[in-house]
C-alpha cells in the first residue's frame, strides 16, 4: 500500500540492518546489555515473552526499554519478514506481539492475518510511525488490540498490563467454559449409562420372570387342572406333591429375584446383618475366601446411610468376582471417631485406578463412578488403592450421623 508507506515516519525505515533480513534476531540479551541504566522492577516472577515484527532494532530497542521501564523482564526476538514470523510463533509461545506497521518485507496486516490464521491467542499490539487515521482503524478493525505511535510509547506498559489481563480473563473463561463442556458431556454419559443399565436390567427381570416363574406357574396350572380332572383317582397325590414341588421352586426364585434386587434384611436386620449375609453367599457361589469383621457395638444407623454402605460394598465384591481372581477378601466394618470406615481388601491382580477412573468417567462403565457417588451423596468419601499384582483395596468413609 504505497500511500499508507508514504505516510509512515522515515525513520523506522532508514535504520534498516541489512543482516537483520536473514532470519530471527535473538536479541534479548544484546539489548539487556544496552539497558543497563534502566531500573527495571519486574511485576512478575515470569519473563514476559515479547515478539517484535520491526526491521528497526533501534526501534525494537526503544520499545523494550520502554517495557523495562514499566517494570516487566523481558525475554525478547525480532522478526522481520513472514518466513521469520511463522518460525518465532511455531517455536515458542509468546505473551505479546508488538508490530510496526510497515516493514519492507512484511506489514501489520499480514503479520496480524498470519497469527490469525494460526489461531494463537496472543494480544498484537502495531506501534508505529505516524500512519494516517484510516490505516490505524483498519488494522484495529482486522483485529489488533492497540494502535500506539512510537512518539507516545509511554502508552505501552498500560496497554501491554491491559492486554494481559484480558487475555488471562479469556482463557480463564475459556478454561471454565470447557470445564463445564466436560462437566457436562460426563454428566450425559453417567446418565445414558444409567438408563441403559436399567433398561438391562428390566429385561434381565422380565426374561427372569418369563422363563422361570411364568413357566414354573403354567406347570403349577397344569398339574393342579389335571389333578381336577382326575378327583379320585390314585394319581392324584404324585400330581399334587409335583404342583406342591413347583410352587416351592418358584417361591425360591422369587426371592433370589427380590433379593438381588433389593435384601429385605437391609430394613429388616440392618447393614451388618446384610453384610455378612451378602459375603456369605458371594463365598459359596464363587469359592472365594471372605472374612467379615463388624464392630461389635454397631447397631442400626440411618437407612440413607445404610443402604450407600451396602451398594458400595456390593459392588466392590461384584468387582472382585468379576475382575480380581482372589483368593482372599477382607470386609471390615468399623467406627472411627464420627465416622463409619467400610475397607474391602482383595488378594486379586489390582488394576490401574487412574486408567479405569478414567474410562469410568467417560462412561465405559459404572460401579467405580456409582461407588464414588454413592459415598459422596451420603456425605462421605471413597479411597481406590490398586496396584497390578497386589490387590485392591476399597475403603469408604461416611460420616455418622445420629438416628432421628
Ligand atoms: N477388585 C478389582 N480387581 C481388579 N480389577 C478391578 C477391581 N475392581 C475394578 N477393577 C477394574 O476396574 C474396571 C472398572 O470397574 P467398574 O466397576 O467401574 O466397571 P465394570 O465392573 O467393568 O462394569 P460395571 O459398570 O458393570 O460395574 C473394571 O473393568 C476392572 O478392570
Ligand atoms: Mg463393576
């Protein structure tokens, strides 16, 4: 743009160095040295980390001095063409980007459209010579955050602190942003995964309830319909004691049924009672050695409490049947303090916490999140220690409270 080049003060080009053109000028430490009568205090503990697009190292010099001056320590490098630009930005990041606005090679515009198209979230401020209005409000309206004249640098340290903070204030809301995106996303695949466990299990219920008791039942109406049949007749007991036989059957599976579903005992007898019971019939049905210790002195606690208790524990012992191969578990209910401490110790493989937490939160899979919830809800917390080899051990801790 040959007028807005006219426009801009001679100096900036006349101190051309023609070295400077063959590539990154990695200056910071040539120009601390030519600063030495500036007292810089710096503001913060980190470099700030200033990008100059100028052809002018006399320029940059002033610039930076002015930047000292303000109190920042600078960490600094001077490009001067495109080629040296898009290498400073693919090499390190930078806290800010100060650009004159005509450069032989290069001009705000372009440098601006360049870190643009990069999508780098860096403030990019044009200091110049004297440009006419036009040029300065078109590269505000491309996107710079300031236009400052190089004859009132004074104005630099204010918009540079200005353009840090927003920038901060950005990421920051950037960061909470995606916090809640995740947030979320996780909070939708706890959620879908909830409902299709429960739609499992509602079919695992009604083909339980269709084979087993619905045929159980239809035997029980067949035999009872030809022992009508058959008043009198010496076969008549062989068809009762079989209908008897199927009623029984069918009673007990009704109770596996509600009991998988929910122990009664939970209300009835309480947590330890349930416990030990739940352990007893994990033992027989997997071969595995389960040990049960309860403080004697526990009685009843609040049902909320109760019942988060028993799901964790539930479901570390469904866990420890499905994944640890152990041959020895542990589950030690005691009181410590105000606080209720369920540990379940297993002798199994052990696993990778963080890896399955992971997968876990991403919805793969349930019982560790639900077991963290579970305790959570009922104002309490859960430790997983795990390692390969060497067994798992779960421990909940949940607050007691006294029963109302
Ligand atoms: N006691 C354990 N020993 C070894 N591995 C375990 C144990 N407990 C959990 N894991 C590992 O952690 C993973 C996550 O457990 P989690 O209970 O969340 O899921 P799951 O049991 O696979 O499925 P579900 O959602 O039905 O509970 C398991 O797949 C398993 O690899
Ligand atoms: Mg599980």
């Amino acid at each position: 743009m040959p007028v807005l080049r006219s426009q801009i003060a001679i100096d900036s080009f006349k101190r051309v160095n023609p070295k400077l053109s063959s590539g990154i000028d990695r200056s910071a430490s040539m120009l601390a040295e030519r600063d030495e009568g500036v007292d810089a205090a710096p503001v913060d503990a980190e470099l700030l980390r200033v990008l100059i697009i100028d052809d002018s190292e006399d320029d940059a010099f002033l610039v930076l001095r002015e930047l000292r001056r303000g109190g920042f320590q600078i960490a600094s490098e001077r490009v001067v063409d495109a080629a040296t630009l898009r290498a400073a930005l693919a090499h390190k990041s930078w806290h800010i980007i100060i650009c004159d606005y005509a450069l032989p090679r290069l001009n705000a515009l372009a440098a601006l459209r360049l870190v643009q198209h990069l999508a780098l979230d860096v403030p990019f401020l044009v200091v110049s010579g004297r440009v006419g209005e036009d040029a300065a409000a078109e590269v505000m309206r491309a996107g710079a955050q300031d236009f400052l004249l190089k004859d009132e640098l004074s104005r630099l340290t204010p918009a540079v602190h200005r353009e840090l903070r927003e920038t901060r204030m950005r990421r920051q809301s950037r960061a909470a942003s995606q916090q809640a995106r995740d947030a979320n996303a996780q909070v939708h695949a706890l959620s879908t995964r909830m409902l299709e466990i429960q739609e499992a299990e509602r079919r695992l219920i009604a083909t339980e309830l269709h084979d087993d008791i619905g045929q159980a039942l239809t035997a029980l109406k067949f035999h009872i319909d030809a022992a009508r049949r058959k008043l009198g007749t010496p076969n008549l007991p062989a068809m009762l004691d079989e209908a008897a036989r199927i009623a029984e059957q069918t009673l007990t599976k009704l109770r596996d049924i509600s009991l998988a579903l929910r122990p009664a005992q939970l209300d009835d007898l309480g947590l330890v009672a349930t416990l030990r019971w739940h352990a007893d019939r994990q033992a027989t049905a997997t071969g595995t050695d389960i040990k049960f210790f309860a403080d004697a002195g526990l009685g009843r606690l609040d049902s909320g409490l109760e019942t988060a208790c028993f799901r964790v524990a539930q479901e570390a012992l469904t866990n420890i049947a499905k994944h640890a191969k152990a041959n020895q578990v542990s589950i030690e209910l005691i009181v410590e303090g105000d606080a209720l401490l369920l540990a379940i110790r297993d002798d199994g493989v052990g696993f990778d916490t963080e890896a399955a937490l992971r997968l876990a939160a991403s919805g793969a899979s349930l019982g560790l999140v639900s077991m963290r919830e579970r305790a959570t809800l009922a104002g309490g917390e859960l430790s997983i220690e795990s390692a390969s080899g060497h067994g798992t051990h779960i421990q909940a801790r949940f607050p007691l409270r006294p029963l109302i």
